[in-house]
C-alpha cells in the first residue's frame, strides 16, 4: 500500500512537472518575441529618425527648393558662407541626431542584453526543470520496479495467462457463433424452399381433388339415374304383373272395378 501511495505521488509530481515546464516553456518562447519586436522596432525608429534629420538638413540647406516648379525665374546663387542662424540651427540637429543615436545604441544594447540572458536563463531554467523531470521519472521507475518485486509479478503474470486464455476462448466462441449463424441462414432457406415447394404441391392436390371429386360425383350421379330409372323401370314391370293377376270380376267389396 505505501509503495503504492508513493508511486501516486510520484505520478502526480511528475505530471504537475511536465505542464509547469510547459507553461515556463510558453512564457519565455512569448517573452522572446516580444523582444525581438521591440528590438526591430528600435532599429525601423532608428532608420526613422536617421532619415527625418538627413532631411531637416537638407530643406535648411535648401531654402529655396520647394518653390513652385513652374517659376520661370532661376534661384539665385546661394550665399558664400551660410549664415550664423543656419550654422547653430545646424550644429543643433547634428547634436539632436548624435543624442538620439547614442540613446538608441543604449537601448539597443540593453534590449540585447536582456534577450542574451533571458535566453541564457530560460536555458538554464529549462534544464533544471527537465534534470528534475528525469529525475521524477527515474523514482517513478524504481517505484515500479519495488512493487513488481513485492510479490506481485506472478499475479500480474497469472492475469495475463488468464487473459490470453479469454481471448482465445473469445475467438473460438465467435467462429462458432459465425458458423451457427451460418447453419441457421442455411436452414432458413431451406425451410422456405420447403414451404414453398410445399404449398405449390398443396395447391395441385386441392386442384386434383376437385377434378377427382367432380369426376366421381358425375359417376354418382350418373350411377344413381341409372338405378333410379332401373328401380322405375321395375316398377312399371311390377305393376303392369300386379295389374295382370287381379280377377277381372266384381272385387271383394261388391264393386266393380271402374
């Protein structure tokens, strides 16, 4: 039982493990991107501001070059030396530019910085989580390995002996289903040739018995006319003799016969 527990726990630690290094895994790939997007966002202002000073200079420089193209009277010369307004408007963007340079070049450096030892870090952060993951898995083996040495191998071992005997049993049992199903469907159709076979021979008897039985019945009748006008015939003959025996005189009462 506490061989058991322990393996539980194991288990448990091993899998809150797991996601935790996931999650970590998640988070820092996440933090990464958003470094690298500010790092090129950086550069993309960088270039920005480069281009926008280049240009302050040169419409300073150029005081004239956004009049109307369609002027038909030419500039005229620039000066000889540019005045001292323009000098120090100039020596100020050149300041301007070198600051916002050098402040770029330190957050660049930093942003560098920073994404060299968060990936240094989570470098780190992720082989410890995963020496501690092995090594959860590694007690986890060993704690397998004392519960299958506590005596429980032969009954695990007897399960599965057990098992393959069902299995097999399993098999043998649904080819003989298959095999029954297979004589029932053979008998079903048998029976039902038999039936219908039978039932066409029902038919031409009760076909032959009609034909039989008004055959015979015309015999019958046939017969019983014969006889009837034999029997009639008798009867004639019968009376015709009964009639020649009687005494021609006055009968027994006194009367003569009408």
């Amino acid at each position: 039982m506490m061989a058991s527990s322990k393996k539980l726990v194991l288990t448990n630690d091993s899998k809150r493990n797991e996601v935790l290094l996931k999650d970590r895994v998640k988070e820092l790939e996440e933090e990464i991107v958003s470094l690298k997007k500010r790092l090129d966002e950086l550069r993309k202002a960088k270039n920005t501001t480069v281009l926008k000073r280049e240009r302050e200079i040169l419409e300073v420089g150029t005081p004239f070059g956004r009049r109307d193209s369609k002027q038909t009277v030419p500039p005229p010369p620039p000066p000889a030396a540019p005045p001292g307004d323009f000098q120090k408007k100039l020596d100020d963007l050149k300041t301007q530019l070198a600051s916002a340079e050098k402040n770029h070049a330190s957050q660049m450096k930093d942003a560098e910085s920073k994404l060299s030892n968060l990936q240094g870090n989570s470098s780190k952060e992720m082989e410890t989580l995963r020496l501690q993951f092995a090594k959860d898995m590694e007690a986890l083996r060993k704690a397998m390995e004392e519960d299958l040495e506590c005596g429980h191998q032969p009954f695990i071992e007897a399960l599965q002996q057990q098992l393959l005997e069902l299995q097999a049993d399993n098999t043998a049992l649904l080819m003989e289903n298959s095999d029954l199903k297979d004589r029932v469907n053979s008998l079903v159709t048998e029976l039902s040739i038999k039936e219908a076979t039978w039932c066409e021979n029902e038919e031409k008897l009760k076909i032959e018995l009609n034909k039989q039985w008004g055959e015979k019945y015309k015999e019958w009748m046939e017969k019983t006319e014969n006889k009837i006008h034999e029997l009639q015939e008798a009867n004639t003959m019968l009376r015709g003799y009964f009639n020649s025996q009687r005494p021609k005189g006055p009968d027994s009462t006194g009367q003569d016969k009408k």
